[in-house]
C-alpha cells in the first residue's frame, strides 16, 4: 500500500517545499503582492523575497555616536537618509554602508508559525550580507519585513536592483499556537509597517 501523503495540519517543524505553497494558497502565511508562480520562488524549504523600494541609509556626515541609553528615535531619524527607489532600479552598495530597508512582499503569520529570514547564496559569495542579526519573524508578524544589509567586500561597490531577490524565508509549524501573538506583544515595535523603521533601542534609566 502507498504511504499517504502527509497533511499540513499534521506538520510541526519545517515546512517542506509542497506544504509552504499550500499554506499560502490556504490564506494561513500571506504574502502581498501574491507570487504569480509560486513554483518560481519556492525552492526545497523556501521563499524568495526581494527588495523593495524603500530603503534608509546611514549618513556619512553628522552624529559619530550612538548611546544604546540615550539616543532617542527622531536623533536616530537624523542620522539616517531615506531613498525611495523606482521599479527595476539600481542601489550602489559600498563598503562603508549600513542600509535598512524593506522587501517587496508584505509578510503575515498565523500564531502557530515562525518565519525565519535567510540570506542568498548568491549574494553572500560577492561579500553582501543581508542580515545582521534579526532573522526571526515570530507568531503573530504582520508587515513588510526589514533587512539590515551591507557588504564586507572592501574596495568594491555591488549593485543591487529593486525587484531583485534579495533574501529567503522558511517556515516553522509549532505545536499549538503561542498564548500572545506578536501584534499583541508590548514589544511589537516594527510590525505593520511598509517602510524601514530606524533602531527604536534606546533603554530606561535604571531608579537609584
């Protein structure tokens, strides 16, 4: 007798390739704009993404120091230009850059799923990290997802395109679903938005 084809609701762990395309067409992981060809972008356990229009670049000029404690947001806003890209254009990435930017696709969990960004191969071998360490999307992430990217290749420029694949999502079933979901977290401070959102860090004095 033929083993039967396990069911997605069954899956806790990894989603493999067929299950990742069936949750989407379920409505359970949503992708805005939906992939045309889902076959295109689903490799064996994920997603390609790419780079959306949005992007925030640290000046050259200005504030040298940034104080974990005391930097507030909008003297972060200041240390940051804002570019908007046009369909298909290029980005000059150089190696004294930290950008901050958000990709094409609108991104939402249910509360029993964990999305977990990824860099390309293809862009890593050319020295272009796209995250430096926020690579876990919990239960409950309703946005469009940040990458916080630059190269380590010194004395080169890379050129990246808007539109172009630029990172990979894979996708985590749990056991059951998580009592708070992120939207509902008191430390949801990027979720909902379309646009890069700049280091909101800053920390609290401690009482004396």
């Amino acid at each position: 007798m033929p083993k039967q084809k396990p069911q997605l609701e069954d899956i806790i762990g990894t989603l493999p390739d067929w299950a990742i395309k069936e949750a989407i067409k379920k409505g359970e992981i949503k992708i805005e704009p939906m992939p045309s060809d889902l076959n295109e972008v689903v490799d064996e356990v994920t997603i390609d993404f790419h780079l959306g229009k949005h992007l925030k670049v640290f000046k050259k000029q200005g504030w040298e120091t940034i104080d974990t404690m005391h930097t507030s947001k909008d003297e972060m806003e200041s240390m940051m230009e804002y570019v908007e890209l046009k369909p298909g254009q290029p980005f000059i990435l150089t190696d004294d850059q930290f950008v901050i930017a958000t990709t094409a696709e609108r991104l939402s969990l249910p509360n029993d799923i964990i999305g977990h960004l990824h860099g390309k191969s293809s862009l890593a071998r050319i020295g272009v990290v796209v995250h430096s360490t926020a690579a876990r999307f919990d239960p409950g992430w309703d946005g469009c997802p940040v990458l916080e990217f630059g190269t380590f290749l010194r004395g080169k420029k890379i050129i990246i395109y808007e539109g172009s694949p630029i990172c990979a999502f894979s996708f985590e079933k749990l056991a059951a679903p998580v009592e708070r979901s992120y939207k509902n977290s008191p430390n949801n401070r990027y979720g909902g938005s379309d646009k890069p959102e700049v280091s909101n860090i800053r920390g609290k004095k401690k009482a004396k």
